[in-house]
C-alpha cells in the first residue's frame, strides 16, 4: 500500500511538493471536520498538470455545423458529421485532460480538490464525507437544486471522464416500456448498440482481474447476491484491462485499481471518449475542439443562421471573452441539463419562440440510487473501480443493482457499495425564472421516495443473506438517491423532437444527447444507448440532408 494512500486512510494530510498545508481528519458522529482548510492556489495545478493552461483554439465566426458539448451523443456527432464532410466546430465548457501512465492528472474521491469539482468550493461525496476544496474547473459538476443534486462531466470527453465505465443494453420489456413506439429496440440491439461496442471496445470484466485482490469485494457482493436468490450477469465496460493489468503489475501510477472513476483515471485506463471518438473526428482534419468555451444563449438570425453567445473562460473560471458564433446547423450536446437549460431559455426569452411545450419536459434520474452495506469483509487492501455484474429484480418495481466499489473509500474495510436504478415513472419539468435568468429543476420533494423504497428492499435481502448490515452510519445511509448521475430528459424524442432528434419547429436544431430520452434508459447505465440513438440519428440526419 503506497504511503500517501495509507496517510489518506488514516486521515492524516498529504502536502504535496509546493503546495500548501491540507488538514485532513476523517469525521467522527459527533464533530465533522473539513479535509481541506487552506486553498493550494493555482500555481499548485499549473505544476500538476501544465497542460491545463495551454490555450484553446479560438472557434471559427462562422461554422457550418457547431455542436455543443463533447460527451457521448456530441462526440458521435461530431465525427459523423466530420466524416461526411462537414466543417465542425465542438464547443465544450470544460478543460482538456490529458493522460500518463506515472502523474496524478487527476485527483480522489477521498481528497478530491480543485481538480476534482467544477467551480464549487465544497463537495459531499457518496460516502458523506465533507470535502472543501479550491474554485477550480474540475471535471465533475455537481449542480444543487431543490430536493436532487445531478452530477454530470465538464470536461472534453463528457460524462466519460467521469463515469464508472458500465456500458450495457436494457431488457427488452423495460426499453419498450420506457420508449414505447418510439424507438426500435430490434434496430437498436442489430445495429446501433453494437456499432458502439466496436468503437468502444467494450468488455467484461477478465476473469484474472476478477480473481485479483483488488476486487475482493466483486466476489463478495456476488456471493452475497447469490445466496440472496440472485444470479449475477458479468457486465460490459469501456476499460482498457491492459492499462488496469499494468496497474496490478507496478507499471502504472494506481487508478482504477484502487477506486479512482468519480475524478478521472490519470493512466487512461477508463477508455474514455477522449481516447476514440474525440480523436478520431480530429483526424478528419474537419472538426476542431475549443475546450473552456461555455455557452449561455441560442438563437436564430432572420437569414436562418443559428446564434451562440459564448464564453471564454481560463481554468480558474475568470472570463477571457464573450462573442456570438453563427452556424448553419446547431447540435444540441451538452447533456440532459445544459442542453434543456439552452432551450428552455431560448423559448421563454423568445430567442426561439417556435420550440414546442414539450421542451423542458420528461425529466428524469433514472431511477438512481447509491447503496452501502458494513461488515462485508472481502480479500484486497483496496477496492478496484470497475463493476463486475449485475442483477435484476422485478418483485416490485423493477430495478437493477450493480457490484460497485465504495468511492472515496481509501482502503477495504469491508464496506460493500451498490449502484442501484428502478424503472422510476416520476418524472420533472424545468422552469426559466425571470428574476434571476436561471432555470430551475422542478423535482418534487418527495420524488425519489418510490425508488428509496424499492431499492432498500432488495439491498436488505442481500445484507440478510450475506449478514452484513445495510448502511454505514454515521457517513453514509442505506439508499442515497439525493443525486443523481444519470440525468435524462428535457427534450424527448417524439414528443419536443421528431423521430431523428430534429426540434420540432426549427430546421437545422437537433438535440443528440440524454436530454432527448425519456428520464429512464430501463434499469441500465445510459451511456450504451445515448451513443447509439446519436449514431442513429445522425446517420439518418447525413443521409437525409436535413
């Protein structure tokens, strides 16, 4: 065990070379303490990772495609559209972060500072831990609204930085439930999921990383399911096993083996966007990323050319300029928020007064849900990020549960994390407030109360089964659903758009990312079947012309 992770788990501070004093206490029931007391400054990142202050190309005044964020459903589009010829300008919020095989590039859940947080002072991880960090554009955004959190990725490559790595199909009987008539789950499953697996190279988890220390606690959630009455399924993921192998091996700084996902993986071992799609698009030579480039208006001029007002910003979030973009085609891919939050204000501010009164609505979690069993002792010093499997339980509402690492957890001390996700009908609408020029998320209070329930249900069957106690109190409770890191909706399909993602109302607008499925990809992670409907789309959006 590396001495500055032992330090961590015993809640002492680690200085870095040049950087200011950190103060870290691990928080007792009666006293929580800050881990983090006095901010590093940004001379601190800058030696971290220098690559972070390079500048961004300045994006063309006028493109013929623009696409808007570079997550899953953006950087599909991006390259299809590159590949057919169009000149395409990706503007994404976030920084560019590179990878090595030896550098802390990225930060960790447990100490997680400026790196770590996008523009936010202070942060509760899933484990409820208390973190204060710097004001800094760190690749996971944690956006606050009455009554759920949403987390999603800022940075080039999206919610693929960020996310756990799990990339799988629903059922059949919940996909159809979800999309109804409005989406093929045949054509999907023959074509478009598995176009996406090839370029991501998807994969379960190998069976000698199964048997490896490191995911000691895979084999003990499994165990438990299975004398619970459960049969896990091993589940496909977008990890480079190589990269988490040479981690095993002392070839690589450790990053996936020893729970980094939430932050990043340093070493690349995540195969995340910035690795295929991204890339790729570049190499057409037609698509051009403008990273810390944030956009906070849409419109469209008398002639038909779309506006977007944009924002330049340093890592620090200062605002370097403000210009206006025009495009011909405007590809709406800044996720289930950014992109409902640019429409919803576009159509009440009458910047685009012709979007229909679906937009903005069909909001939903996904059913998400964080779970923590105690006392489920397993081999492995240290819990490894990638999931191994899965089950599914319909005795109620139906749902799924994930074998998940406890995040934020420097050490194994036999806590068991689950990720959890019910076929959840609640769903949300956004609002634009005038006063304040924000819009706002509309979750009911009690939302989440359905999903909570469903979700303790099976966690206390396997805690029965596996006599390990459900929770972990005083940091964390059974079921966590406060967040939610698979937002979806705002914008669906069929209904604020028509079958393809054209915005109904507008040619030329087309939404290609979460925002256009409706609140719930059937008990699965989303991020398999948002890439597919954008691959989808977007072929039918090139072929079509329009």
């Amino acid at each position: 065990m590396q001495r500055r992770h032992f330090l961590k788990a015993a809640g002492v501070g680690v200085v870095a070379a040049g950087a200011a004093p950190v103060l870290s206490t691990v928080p007792s029931a009666a006293a929580p303490a800050p881990q983090r007391t006095l901010p590093v400054g940004v001379d601190h990142y800058r030696s971290l990772v220098p690559e972070l202050f390079e500048p961004s190309p300045v994006p063309r005044a006028h493109s013929e495609a623009i696409v808007i964020g570079s997550g899953f459903g953006a950087s599909a589009t991006a390259l299809r559209l590159a590949e057919s010829g169009t000149q395409v300008t990706i503007l994404e919020r976030g920084l560019r972060w590179p990878h090595d095989p030896q550098r802390e590039i990225h930060t960790s859940d447990m100490l997680a500072d400026g790196r770590g947080v996008y523009r936010r002072t202070s942060f509760t991880n899933l484990t409820g831990l208390p973190v204060v960090c710097d004001y800094f554009s760190g690749v996971l955004d944690a956006t606050d609204y009455d009554h759920i959190s949403v987390w999603r990725g800022a940075a080039v490559g999206g919610g693929s930085i960020v996310f756990t790595g799990v990339m799988i199909a629903p059922e059949k009987r919940f996909f159809d439930a979800v999309f109804g008539n409005s989406l093929s789950y045949d054509e999907m499953t023959s074509t478009w999921y598995p176009k996406v697996r090839r370029m991501l190279r998807l994969s379960p988890l190998p069976d000698d990383l199964y048997q490896a220390p490191n995911f000691g606690h895979s084999r003990r959630w499994d165990q438990d399911a299975r004398l619970a009455g459960y049969s896990p399924q091993p589940i496909d993921g977008i990890w480079n096993w190589d990269v988490v192998r040479s981690e095993l091996a002392g070839g690589s700084r450790p990053s996936a083996t020893v729970g980094d996902s939430n932050m990043g993986n340093s070493n690349g071992a995540k195969f995340d966007l910035t690795q295929n799609y991204i890339p790729a698009a570049e190499a057409t030579g037609r698509a051009t990323v403008c990273f810390g480039h944030e956009v906070t208006r849409i419109g469209r001029e008398k002639n038909g050319r779309y506006t977007v007002d944009v924002e330049s910003t340093d890592p620090t979030g200062a605002v370097l300029s403000r210009t206006t973009l025009t495009c011909d085609r405007l590809f709406l891919g800044a996720g289930s928020i950014g992109t409902s939050e640019l429409l919803v204000r576009a159509r009440a501010t009458g910047a685009l007064p012709d979007l229909n009164e679906h937009i903005g609505a069909g909001w939903g979690t996904n059913g998400d849900g964080g779970m923590v069993r105690s006392f489920g002792f397993s081999d492995g010093m240290q819990q490894a990020a990638p999931s191994a499997s899965r089950i599914v339980d319909e005795s109620g509402m139906p749902l799924s549960l994930e074998n998940w690492y406890v995040p934020g957890l420097p050490v194994n001390i036999g806590m068991l994390g689950t990720l959890g996700m019910t076929l959840d009908p609640q769903r949300a609408e956004f609002s634009y407030d005038a006063n304040s020029d924000r819009v706002v998320l509309n979750w009911p209070e009690h939302g989440n109360d359905a999903t909570v329930e469903a979700l303790r249900a099976v966690q206390n069957k396997m805690s029965f089964a596996g006599t390990t106690l459900p929770s972990a109190l005083p940091f964390a409770k059974d079921v966590n659903s406060s967040f939610t890191a698979h937002p979806l909706g705002g914008a669906v399909l069929g209904r604020a758009t028509d079958g393809y993602g054209r915005v109904k109302g507008y040619d030329g607008l087309y939404v290609m990312d979460g925002a256009a499925i409706p609140g719930s990809t059937g008990t699965v992670n989303p991020s398999l079947t948002i890439t597919a409907l954008a691959e989808r789309n977007i072929a039918e959006i090139v072929k079509s012309g329009r």
